[in-house]
C-alpha cells in the first residue's frame, strides 16, 4: 500500500482532532460530515442506547447521568429540590437544569470519502432525536436499507450537523451504498455498548462536584471559615445562609446565558 502523502496525513489528524470530543465521545461539529458504520451490540439487541445528560454549560458542558442506570446522582437531586421549592428563582433554574435524552451508539469512524479505511477501536457517538428517529426507519426498511450495522453486507451512514445555534440546528443522516468493511479495520472483539457507555458516566461524588461547581458552591464554601455554634446568633446564621443562597442563585443563572448555544 503506497505511503499517504503528508498533507494527506495531515488531513487525518486534522479530521481526528476536530472529531475527538472527549476521547470516548464522538460529538458532531457544526458544518462537518461524518462517514461511520454503526456497530452491533449483538443478535436482538439494541445498538442504540439511550442516556440521561444534564448540560451545565462552562467548563463541565454536558454531563451523562448514572440516572441512566437508575442510579443516585446528586444533579438529578439537586434539579428536584429546586422543581420543588416554592421560590420563583428556584423553579426557573430547575426548567434550565432538567434532565434531556440523549441517544449513543458505537461506531467506527471512516478515514476517508469512500469508505476503504476506518479507525478499528469502535467510538461512543452521540446522535440527534431526529437522527436516532431516522436511523430506525432505515433500519427498519428491509426492502431498500435494512440493517446497517453488519460489516460485511451492512452500509455506512454520512451524519451531518448543520448551524450553531440552539434554534438553527438541524441534523442529516445519508445512507451510502453496500459495502464490507476491511478486515484490518474491523474491531478485535465485539462490542459491549454497555461497557462503552458505563465509561462515560460519572460517580455519584463526581456528579456532586458537578453540580457544586454550578451552583458556586465549591468556591464559596471553601474561602469562607467554619463558625462556632452559637445560639444566641442562630438567627444571624439563617440570615447569612439565606444571603449565600441567593447568591449561589444569581451565580448559576449568570451561567445559565452561557450555555444556550449547544442544548440540542
């Protein structure tokens, strides 16, 4: 096989680079198009899974919630007590804090246009509702598409995400022809779509740390020195604790302006 050339090199890892999300994560870049073969999960199982996200927005952005595996998570914990509290403030960053769907499914990333050369360590790729909507009709379509994800008779997908903002938005799926995939490109084992996912969700203490970050609370609570129990001063107490709320408030919702370009 003839050496790439090095802008052709260079390419790859351009590509790779705009596409490595957080290593695990293949996220879909605005006005870039992605060449995949979706993965199986195994005979009758589902290769598409549905997840839990909460997005936070700054430096967290989206975090994948053990909800998913019907598991404590101290965000999930924190949206409740604000839904149910009685101040309007409260309620208001619950609606910003709830919980969304959000569809993975394995992948192997195609190096090229034509569908010769892909990456063989299957990839977690985070779908659209309206692309997980119309994968299911192709896969469903046996007369036409049928099922995508066999690497010998199955057909890659072109996924495309177009615009940037949460109200210009729209994703594309475009089936390609037949084809096998390679068998130097093939991944090792099968794939256990469980495992991927298990690897991107958080422990309960790093959900706390997530949603401490949100609120203000990780620097607030650790630049101010414990006070000594005093009763004579239990009112004072409240009053400072209800002022710290408040601002912990303010903070998150000055975040929440933050992190309107990328909820879809």
């Amino acid at each position: 096989m003839a050496k790439k050339s090095l802008k052709d090199r260079l390419r790859d890892k351009q590509k790779a680079l705009k596409t490595k999300g957080n290593g695990k994560v293949l996220f879909q870049k605005a006005d870039e198009e992605l060449r995949v073969r979706l993965l199986s999960a195994g005979e009758e199982e589902e290769f598409i899974k549905e997840v839990v996200q909460f997005y936070l927005g700054g430096d967290i952005k989206g975090v994948y919630s053990p909800m998913t595996y019907d598991e404590p998570c101290a965000i999930y914990e924190k949206y409740e007590e604000l839904k149910k509290s009685k101040d309007p403030d409260d309620k208001e960053l619950a609606k910003d804090l709830s919980p969304k769907k959000k569809y993975m499914v394995a992948v192997l990333l195609c190096k090229d246009e034509k569908g010769k050369d892909y990456d063989p360590e299957p990839k977690l790729l985070q779908l659209a509702q309206s692309q997980y909507s119309e994968i299911i009709d192709l896969y469903l379509d046996e007369e036409e598409w049928g099922d995508m994800t066999d690497l010998d008779e199955g057909y890659d997908l072109k996924l495309k995400r177009t615009g940037t903002g949460k109200n210009d938005t729209e994703y594309t799926v475009k089936p390609c022809k037949n084809n096998s995939i390679p068998k130097n490109c093939r991944p090792k084992e099968g794939v256990d779509i469980e495992a991927l996912v298990r690897e991107v969700i958080p422990s309960y203490e790093k959900t706390q740390e997530y949603i401490e970050q949100y609120m203000g609370n990780a620097s607030s609570s650790s630049d101010e020195p414990e006070e000594e129990d005093d009763d004579d001063m239990g009112s004072s107490k409240k009053s400072k604790k209800d002022k710290k709320e408040k601002s912990t408030l303010k903070k998150a919702k000055k975040l929440k302006k933050h992190k309107q370009e990328d909820d879809e």
